[in-house]
C-alpha cells in the first residue's frame, strides 16, 4: 500500500467527523467571483503602475543628485525638471460616436460594482472624449456608443451594456453586448482580450459580437475568429452539492464540436472554444455550450450599424465607401457591369455622412454620383442609375 | 506562525512586482474566506457579503505597501472587511457594532471552552448545532489559504489524493504533505477554542423525524 493510499483510507477521527459535521462551507457565486477578479485586477495594476512610477523616480532622482554633483548648476536644474514630470494619466481610447445616454465614470471611483456616474469630463460625453484606465460605459436603457482603442480596435456598445477600459488591449464587459472589429494589421497591436464573468474572449482578427447576461454568453463572429477560454472553476472548496457552474466546468457539448464534458469531479482540462467566421456560440447558466452557423447579415446585426463610427469621405473614392457599407453591412459587393465600374472610377466624393448609418449613406451618396444600388441577398450590386 | 507570514511576504512582494500568478493565487486564498468573514456579520445577506468582499480586496489593493507583515495577510484583510461591514451597516442604517462572532468576542470563546466539562451529547443540547457547524467552518477559513478546501475536499468530498494534488497544482507527495499540515494545525486550531472537540468524538448525528 503506497503512502497515498494510506492518506485515501478513511479516516474515522474526531477531526474527520468535525468537519463532516459542519458541512461545506457557503461559497460566492462563480460569476461574482469572476466580476470580483476582474475588478481587484484593476486595482492591482493600478498600484504596481504607481509603485514603478514612484520607483523610476526614485532613480531618476538619485540619479540628479549625482549629476548635481557633478555637472554645472544650471544644467543640472533643466535636468532635475526633466526628472519629475507632473504624471499623467494615458489615454486608452477615444470616443467615436456616442447616441445618449451614454454615462462614463473614470478610473478610481471603483470597486464595488462600478457604477456609473456623471460626466467626468465636465459635458455629457461626446465624440472625441477621451477614456483613461478604469473608465467605465454604461449605455443606460436606449444609449450606444463607439470607441477606438489605441491599439486599433474600434468597440461599440449595445443598449443595456457597462463595459471597463481597463488596458489598450483589455476591457470588461460587466453586461449587455459590444461588437468589435479589431485592426487587421495583426502585427500592429496586440489581441483584444475581453473579459466577461463566464471567460475570457480574445480576438484573432475579426468583427464579432459578444453578448453577456447574468450566467450565460453568446459570441458571434462575422469575419475572423475568436477563441472563449471558459472561466475555470472558482477556487474554493469542493463543488459537490453546488450547482454546476457557468464556466461549463459540468458542461457537456450539444455538438461535439467544442470542449469536452470533464470527468465528474474532475478539472476541465480544455476550457479553450474558438469560434470562427459566420459561426455563434452559446455558454448556458449549467455550462452548456452550443454551436451554429449564423448569417453575417441581417436583423440581428442592425444595431451594430446604427452606431458605427463616421466615415469620412471628402476627397475619398467610391470604392473605399463600398468597402465600409459592406463591411458594416456584413455584404459582399461589385459592380454590375464594366460601364459602371469606369464610371464609378471617375467619382471623387465630397461633404459629410456623419450622423448617417451605412445603409443611409449609400441612399445618400450614390444617387448624386449617377448611381443605384440593389441588394442580391448578401451581395451588394452597384449600377448606373438609368431613370 | 511564522511558516505563514513568510508565505504572506513573499506573496505579498510578488504582488508588488507584478506578477500575474500571484494575483490569482491571492485571489482564490481570499476571496472566498473573506466573503465567508462578511456573510457572518451581515445577516448572511449573499449579495451583500460579494460587495463587501469585492470592496475590501480592491482596498486591500490599493494599500498593500502599508501591509507590515506583523500579522498574517488574512488577519490584515479581515481588518479592511471589518470596515467595508461597518460602512455597510451604517448605509444600511444597523447599528454599526454589527454581530459578534467566535473570534471577535473572548467572552464566547470562554463559554465554548467551557463545553469541555459537558461533552458532546451536552454541547449538542447548548448549543444549536448549526452554530457549532459555524464554527467549525469559521475556524477552517482561519487556517492558512488552502488547507481549509484540502480538509474539505478530503473529508467532505472524499476526493483522493490524487485529486486534491491536481487542484492545488501539487505532486501527490506534496499534497499529502499539505493535508497533513492542515489537519495539524486544524486540530491545533480546534483544540486552541474547544479542547474537548478534538479529542472527543462527537455523537452521530440523528436522522431527522427519528425519536431518540
């Protein structure tokens, strides 16, 4: 018998049966924990950040006082202001295009469940705004709102959505749903890593849709892929006599084509799912996953469109707009025939789309440029308008 | 013990360094100890008690430099909770005082002691035995993080070895090594509130709706 064995016997002693007495103690829910984590985690960064800073001017004072010692005093006092820049807080993002209400609070007001507040800017937020580590969105009943990353990657909010900046390539989403289309340019940024209370989303190059409710996720991709690292079991005692979690750490696949069902009792050795091109993925409250192929058109993609950041297009070709309308619209497009295509070669286009969505656009922009437009299901056909 | 506070300033550093790992590993040693800590004096009010939890590691957080290493991380942290519990009772218009538990009050842990003399059969019939459970539960989120789940996965969940070893990211080796930590110092703990407990056997629990 190996001394492992020894230790599995049981073990009839009064210990034993004290513990056996009390029970299993209460445990956070799973999805709090995560929320929790994700919220500690910003404040952990934040005091690392602040202990480096304070550690580098420690050394960057340390280092003024050598040169006070050694260099002419004159050049020693541009250096020691040099030394101490006021700190500054870095811009993560910028606003793109707010439809209120949008509320925003900054970074430092915290902790518990962060709630929204009233501008931080002084103004009700609009484009252009700017948005600090910890920045908090919350787009209220009927708001939306879109921002740029500074690694690229433009976010939208759905109504009904809070979502923390808490990193260039890191967010929150605490609710409710946001869409992504991150830089295709891969080796210019890192990957966008979302973090929500069932796991943790990180984008491949890609548009996609992650909705977040209470103990459920659903991810949608347009184009791309994204991988879901499923949360992992919370770390406490035992689960046996708790519900299975969210995390799909008792789950099992309806499809077969995800991560498999762990053994009982056992840890979920592959939490990973990606989710590639016209392709959603549920996570349920009990952990069950499934998979389907979606249209990367249509009714359920429409309120991405609504606030979709300006296009400008003073100075800018036909075709460049063509690209964005179909991008946002989730078409492919051509033009009908070569007479169109030259003339549409010609066209340089002038004025202002803000406040358009993309489908109103083309309404707008394509009849003073002698053209028209009809729609093959998802194929966006361009022609020379004949009337 | 000094084991711990060293195991709580080498954490602690690798905290302010940065390191991704040891914030998890402060996380899943906390967390749920500390919202366990609040549940207690708020009325089990869940909801609540995640709050408060989540407040507190947050403040915890933000002022982990002034941590001294005197007393253990948890000690420390169950100070801030004991804060984030108070502000939370005034907000909710309770008396801010709160409920006193086993470890707050000397005067509870003497009357505990004083069970000895009765044994088990007496203690079940002073005192409820879901405040003994309490108590016992309460003392187990007092031992060092982790050897609480081992002892429960072990004893409650009769896991083997082996799997109490994949949890804690252990070899079996060292998971035994561990479990036998935790019940020493969970005895030691037991013994150091209610000596009779760890060396009496307690009475098997009767089946509810059965007449003795």
């Amino acid at each position: 018998m190996s001394a492992s064995d020894q230790f599995d016997q049981p073990p009839e002693t009064p210990i034993a049966e004290l513990l056996r007495l009390a029970g299993h103690r209460p445990q956070p829910s799973p999805q709090r924990a995560a929320l929790a984590l994700a919220a500690i985690d910003a404040e952990w960064r934040h005091t690392v950040r602040r202990r480096r800073r304070r550690r580098s001017l420690w050394r960057l004072a340390t280092a003024a006082i050598v040169l006070l010692l050694l260099a002419p005093t004159a050049w020693i006092a541009r250096r020691a202001r040099r030394a101490a820049p006021p700190p500054v807080s870095q811009t993560l993002a910028t606003l793109l295009a707010v439809s209120p209400p949008l509320r925003v609070a900054t970074a430092g007001t915290g902790a518990r469940a962060i709630p929204a507040q009233a501008p931080a800017h002084g103004h009700p937020p609009r484009a252009g705004d700017t948005l600090t580590a910890g920045a908090v969105l919350d787009s209220g009943a009927s708001g939306r709102a879109a921002f740029r990353l500074t690694n690229g990657a433009t976010v939208r909010l759905d109504e009904q959505t809070r979502v923390r900046v808490d990193a260039a390539s890191r967010l929150t989403l605490e609710r409710g749903a946001i869409y992504v289309e991150s830089d295709s340019r891969r080796d210019a940024a890192p990957a966008l890593e979302l973090r929500t209370a069932q796991g943790v989303v990180r984008d491949i190059g890609t548009q996609f849709e992650v909705r977040a409710g209470d103990d459920d996720i659903r991810i949608r991709v347009r184009e791309g892929e994204v991988e879901l690292e499923r949360r992992a079991p919370v770390p406490a005692s035992g689960d046996a006599g708790r519900p299975p979690t969210a995390d799909g750490s008792r789950g099992t696949v309806a499809d077969g084509g995800g991560a498999p069902a762990p053994e009982a009792g056992g840890v979920d050795r592959d939490r990973v799912v990606r989710v590639t091109q016209a392709e959603e993925v549920r996570v349920g409250a009990r952990g069950l996953l499934s998979r389907r192929i979606i249209p990367r058109h249509g009714a359920d993609w429409a309120w991405v469109a609504s606030i979709a950041p300006p296009f400008p297009i003073e100075g800018v070709r036909l075709a460049p707009l063509l690209d964005w309308v179909s991008r946002e619209q989730g078409w492919s497009w051509r033009y009908a025939d070569a007479a169109t295509a030259r003339h549409a070669g010609t066209v340089i286009l002038h004025g202002s789309i803000d406040g358009l969505t993309p489908s109103q656009a083309l309404d707008a922009v394509l009849p003073t440029c002698d053209l028209s437009h009809r729609l093959d299901g998802a194929q966006l056909i361009v022609h020379l308008d004949t009337r | 013990m000094p084991g711990d506070l060293d195991r709580d300033r080498a954490l602690v550093r690798q905290l302010l360094d940065g390191d991704e790992a040891a914030l998890q590993q402060f996380f899943d040693g906390m967390f749920a100890r500390v919202y366990r800590f609040a549940l207690a004096r708020i009325d089990q009010r869940e909801d609540a008690a995640e709050d408060i939890a989540q407040a507190t590691l947050c403040h915890a957080m933000r002022r982990l430099e002034t941590w001294r290493g005197e007393a253990t991380l948890f000690t420390w942290v169950c100070t801030l909770c004991r804060r984030e519990i108070q502000a939370w009772r005034l907000g909710q218009q309770l008396d801010a005082g709160g409920i006193t538990l086993i470890e707050d009050d000397p005067e509870i842990r003497a009357a505990l002691e004083s069970l000895h003399d009765r044994g088990w059969q007496a203690a079940e019939a002073a005192v409820e035995r879901r405040e003994l459970a309490a108590l016992v539960q309460r003392l187990l989120d007092h031992l060092p993080a982790r050897y609480g789940d081992a002892l429960e996965w072990k004893y409650l969940d009769d896991l083997p070895v082996r799997d109490i070893a994949a949890r804690l990211d252990l070899s079996e080796k060292a998971a035994e090594s561990l479990l036998t930590r935790a019940r020493a110092a969970f005895r030691d703990v037991v013994r150091s509130v209610a000596p009779h407990l760890a060396s009496t056997r307690p009475a098997a629990p009767r089946p509810s709706g059965v007449l003795p």
